[in-house]
C-alpha cells in the first residue's frame, strides 16, 4: 500500500441508497479527519445527489444515473477521470460501482468487491458479518491501517432550507409550536411495508394523544397515502410529495418523532438528530436499525426473519402483518417526548 501522505485526491464511490448514505456520513468524517488536506470526492445515485452537497467533509459531489446507458457511463467515467486521482475506495461493492471506479482508474484502488472482483482492485476487501452498517464502512478504513473513532450518522441542513420549511408548515396551518409526529409508510421492497390499516389506526392514536401527525415521502408515496389517509378519522398533515429532499431533512428535524418502515427517510431523521421509531420485517435490525438511544425498533420473532427478500418467500408476510398498534405506542412511552 503507499505511503498515506501521497493520497492528496481521493475518490469515494456510493450507488446504494438514502438511508446507505447516512450510514456512510461517519466513513466520510474519518476519512476527512485522516486527510485533513485532500481533496475528497463523492460518486453517488444521482437521486440523493441534493442532500449530500452540503456535507462539509466532502470536496465534490458527482451524481451518477443508474439508468445511463454504457455509453453514457464511460463518458461520465473519462471526466471524473481527468481529477487523475491518487486513491479510489468503493464502498458498495456492486459490479457496477466497481467497474466504473477501474474506468476512472486511480491510482490506487481499495473497498468492498464480490468473488470475481479482484481485477478492479489493488487491494479487494470482504464485508464483515453481523455488523453494523456504520461499522461495515468505517472497517475500510481501519483496513488501510488509520486511525477511526465512532460515531453516529450526522446530517448538516442549511438555515435557508429550514427556514423555508418552517415557511411551508405555516402554509399548512401549523403552529410553531405545535408537535408534530411523521409518519413515513413507504418503503424500497413492498415487504418493507407495515399495512395501511396499522397506520391509519396509529395516526388517529397520535393525532388523538400526542401531537399533529404528518406524512411525509416522495411523490411516488402519494398513492399509499391517500389509502391511509382514507381510512383515517382525525385529518393529518400531507406533506408527501410537497418536499425536496433536504427540505425532508429540514422537516423531520422540525419533528418531535418519526415512525417509519425501515426506508432512507428513518436514516435520515436519525442523521438530524429526531427521535425514531423503527418497523423492521424482512431486513436485518442488527445491520440497519438507527444508531443511539434516542431510537426504537419494533419487530416480531420469527424464525424466517430477517430474510431480505423483497417478496415474501412464504406468502404470509408475517413479520409485518403481525405488528400491532399496541407495539409501536408502548415504544412511544420509552422515548419520553417533550
């Protein structure tokens, strides 16, 4: 391996997803911390290319489209190429990420890369098991031999973009004081999903007991939303679709709790500092639950979880369907909200 002094420019590369991004916020943090001089750049899916532009541990951040053509990859290839970087870490491990790395070709390559990968590496790393995925990508470091401290995922939020959700809150009639819960109820894998009559139920719970229950998510969400909302009989706050991304980050720092299947925006509130309530199904809590005490998990034992599937291998879906109310709310008086 070189000497560490020589990597003054430094490419990351990052195609997983939002709540994956939050987890590598600590990577990029010990990585700045042991180049405090480097330029440090970040390849990522261009879908959460807005909410890491700000990140202050970072020079540069490029967004890759995961729908580019071959052709349209190699072109972004060749002008990320130009930065002649000394030292390329892939933290996704996938062929993709690991074959557009080689192309930028830096002059050292090391990270995360399946059986078969090797060529596209100097140096090929295998994930630790049954760790945290915190963990998982600050070992990459550790493997080159620096010097790394935990920490938790952190997310920064600019001031003009809360202040420009505080703008949006009171279009929507809500007091500046006012608590408010999220609700997130999408999820990447439709398995991911608790039912919509769990939370429609939990909704008119919070918004009976607790505060001003808001749902949030992307326009893709809305579908799901209205069905929720539908069979609600308080009226929440639908902020779903209404949001940019770091707009999101904004609001769900603004938020007292947020109550969410296992997707990005959980990560992301988690990264802001908000309280969170967890559901977990078919993926792994040890791997992807929030980090900290201010986090709860909610989940049910069954021998076939987690499975990581994205459709239920036994038709019964029971590791969401069998989560209660009940489970979620017992959660809510651990946390002791202000």
């Amino acid at each position: 391996m070189r000497s560490l002094d020589k990597w003054q420019r430094i490419i990351v590369i990052d195609l997983l997803y939002l709540g994956d991004l939050m987890f590598a916020t600590p990577f990029f943090k010990e990585l700045r911390k042991n180049f405090p001089e480097a330029r440090i750049d970040l390849i990522l899916n261009s879908a959460f290319h807005s909410i890491m532009e700000g990140n202050s541990n970072l020079d540069n951040v490029y967004a890759y489209d995961k729908k580019w053509t071959l052709k349209q990859s190699i072109e972004f290839a060749k002008l990320v190429r130009n930065n002649n970087y000394d030292l390329g870490i892939n933290i996704h491990g996938s062929w993709r990420s690991s074959l557009l790395l080689k192309l930028i070709n830096p002059s050292y390559t090391i990270g995360y890369g399946k059986k078969g990968q090797g060529l596209f590496f100097n140096r090929r790393l295998t994930q630790i098991r049954d760790h945290h995925m915190v963990d998982v990508y600050l070992q990459v470091l550790r493997e080159m031999g620096l010097k790394v401290d935990a920490s938790l995922p952190y997310l920064e939020i600019e001031k003009n973009v809360r202040d420009e959700v505080e703008k949006k809150l009171t279009n929507w009639g809500i007091n500046p004081k006012e608590k408010l819960i999220a609700l997130n109820t999408a999820g990447t894998w439709p398995t991911k999903r608790w039912t919509i009559e769990g939370f429609a139920q939990l909704g008119d719970e919070l918004n009976l007991k607790y505060g001003k229950v808001i749902l949030v998510g992307s326009q893709d969400d809305l579908p799901l939303v209205e069905q929720i909302v539908n069979l609600m009989e308080t009226k929440p706050v639908i902020a779903t679709g209404k949001t940019s991304l770091q707009e999101l980050a904004a609001l769900l720092a603004r938020c007292e709790l947020v109550i969410s299947n296992d997707s990005g925006p959980v990560h992301v509130a988690a990264a802001v500092g908000t309280s969170t309530i967890t559901i977990f199904g078919p993926s792994d809590e040890v791997k992807y639950r929030p980090l900290g005490e201010r986090h709860r998990i909610v989940k049910i034992d069954l021998d076939c979880r987690p499975c990581g599937k994205h459709q239920c291998p036994l038709g019964h879906h029971r590791c969401m369907t069998g989560i209660t109310v009940d489970q979620i709310l017992k959660e809510i008086e651990t946390i002791h909200l202000n």
